[in-house]
C-alpha cells in the first residue's frame, strides 16, 4: 500500500497533469471484464474492494454531499409546484408567496436575539448594533425555514413525499472490541464503540448523548470506549491513562471517570485527574503508581492503531454494530439507526 503523502502526490498530479512531452500512463476508460474489478494492468488486478480500503468513510461523506445536494434541490422543485398550484399565488414571485401566506408571522424579537448571544456564548463587549442585525437576518431565515417545513408538512399531510432515491449506504466495518472498558451486557443486540479523546470538546458533548442512550435502551446496547487521543491535545493520553488507571480497580470506576472528565474538561492535569480519582473512590497509592508509570500507555496506542486501521481520523467516531458514525451526532441520529438495527435483528 502507498503511503498517504505519496498518494496524495500521485492524486495531485494526476488532477493537474500537462503535457510537457514526458511519457505519461495511458489510462484506458473501459467497461470492467468480470464484476468487482476496479482496474487491470496485464494479468494484474485491482478488485472494487481494494479500491475502496480505507477510504469508506470519505467517499461516504461525499455520497451524503451529493444527496443532500438532489434532496435539496428537489424539496425546492416540491415547494415551487405546490405554491404554483395554489390560486393565491399568482402575480407573486416565490419570495412574496412566503412571506405573505407561508412565514407571515414570523418576526425576532430583542429577547431571541440575547437568547442566541447567550446560547452561542458570544461576550457581550462584541454584541454591537452590526452584530445584532445580522444574528435578527440569521434568526429570521431560520424562523422561515421552520415555517415552510411547517407548512410542506401540512400541505402533504395526506399523501406523505415519496422519495425514489437511493440513499447512501453506510459503511460497515469488523470492529474488535478486544479489552477495551465496556457497559452494558455482551448479549445486548446492539453493540457501540466509540473512539474518543477526554480532550475534545465534541467528544464531550458526544457523551452526554451516549448516556442518554444508555439509559432509554438499557440491556440492548453495550457501549466500549476505545481511546483516541489527538496528538494536538496535551493533556489527553494522561486523561487516558488515568481513566484506565481507576478501571484495572473497578471497571465501573472507568465510566465514573469518563463523565467527571467529560463535564470539566479544565481538570486534565495531574492533579486535576488525581483529585477527579479521589472523588470516584480509588485507591491512590495504586492509581498513582499506575499514572506515573504510563501503564495503559501501551494499550492506548494500539487504540490508536485500530483506530486508523478502521479509517478514523477525528474524534468521536463511533461504530454501531460496525456501521460507521462520525462527529457529536444528535439523539435523534444514534436513535435512527439503533432502531433499524433492532429492526433487523
């Protein structure tokens, strides 16, 4: 396999080759002989699945880009024929229609505006009479676009949208879960890993939301923690190693960790860590010794390893009995596809 720099290389130049009267590969555009085959040099092969090795998660993202792209442009032609249909609509453009019969109330008061600046942590010596008009421009284009999600919903109440689509498929993926801490029954049907750095703020956020899971799913999820710590965060292969410091004791001590960790991320310094330990109940002399030892550092790096084998690149990522997950995803996203997971099973 190339390296990634020399793959990149050879993408670049093949991007943006010109004819500067070097030999160059004459790349023949054909129908593939047999199925599965992605390109033929003489009797060598490269078959589809080579092809597409570590790069799942990319072309994913892409194919999500394309689709959101025709989702958008047809929710678009959606609202247009509807809005043609209706007898109120003529001597209107599109934009007038809205605001006259679609969004006519919608309105941003001075309280929305200081709830966004608020919600967004914006610090007041900024908040000037520019910035307020154009949060009042973000607010109302957002309390529009809620108005004709609104109304499309009510003007196709009846018949529902039928949508002929094929939407991407998400990558799966054999995702071992080896010694890693874990919580949750292995019976359960729905298995999570989650590679995750006690660093990043996503990650934090991401938390919160994986406990919600745990809670309104109990015994069918299991959830493992795989450690994933960015080589650009200081303190997070210490916060690592602490947090499987306190599991060798009690593995539920690892998850008593996870969350103090996760709720203040300020306190990932030694003695932040220590004193985090202290409050979950461990034996410090052992933890300590642990800590300073960097016993888990080992098994942290082969996270790490796994980690890039399977294609992540940033944190968190999760696999939902494989299916690749990427970012602080909502609720709503775990939600979606453990429900079709225990669907199928």
């Amino acid at each position: 396999m190339l390296k990634p720099m020399l793959a990149a290389i050879l993408g670049v130049a093949f991007l943006f080759s010109c004819d500067n009267g070097t030999s160059k590969p004459n790349y023949k555009f054909l129908k593939a002989p047999k199925e599965g085959v992605a390109a033929k040099v003489g009797e060598l092969k490269i078959t589809n699945e080579e092809l597409t090795k570590g790069i799942e998660s990319e072309l994913y993202e892409l194919e999500n880009k394309i689709f959101d792209t025709k989702m958008n442009k047809l929710k678009s032609l959606i609202i247009e024929k509807l809005m043609a249909q209706d007898p109120a609509k003529k001597g209107l453009t599109n934009e007038e229609y809205m605001d006259k019969h679609i969004a006519k109330g919608v309105k941003v008061s001075e309280s929305d505006i200081n709830s966004f600046v608020k919600e967004k942590n914006i610090p007041k010596e900024q908040v000037n009479a520019q910035i307020k008009e154009r949060i009042r421009g973000y607010l109302i284009a957002e309390k529009k676009k809620d108005a004709v999600e609104t109304w499309l919903a009510k003007k196709t109440k009846s018949t529902g949208i039928e949508v002929y689509l094929d939407k991407p498929r998400r990558p799966s993926f054999d995702v071992e879960v080896g010694k890693a801490p874990v919580a949750g029954p292995e019976s359960a049907p729905i298995t999570i890993v989650e590679f995750s750095d006690f660093q990043c703020p996503y990650c934090s956020k991401a938390a919160e939301t994986i406990n919600k899971v745990k809670k309104d799913y109990g015994s069918k999820v299991r959830v493992v923690f795989k450690q994933y710590p960015l080589p650009f965060h200081s303190q997070a292969k210490m916060a690592a190693n602490a947090a499987l410091c306190a599991w060798e004791q009690k593995p539920e001590n690892f998850w008593k960790m996870h969350d103090k960790l996760f709720a203040d991320q300020s306190k990932l310094g030694k003695e932040g860590l220590q004193a985090t330990a202290k409050s979950v109940g461990v034996d410090m002399e052992k933890f300590n010794t642990c800590l300073d030892g960097g016993k888990y550092m080992s098994m942290i790096e082969k996270d790490i390893q796994q980690g890039k084998d399977l294609g992540v690149k940033s944190t968190p990522t999760f696999f939902v009995n494989g299916k690749l997950l990427q970012g602080a995803q909502p609720y709503e996203t775990f939600k979606e596809l453990i429900d079709e997971e225990l669907a199928n099973k």
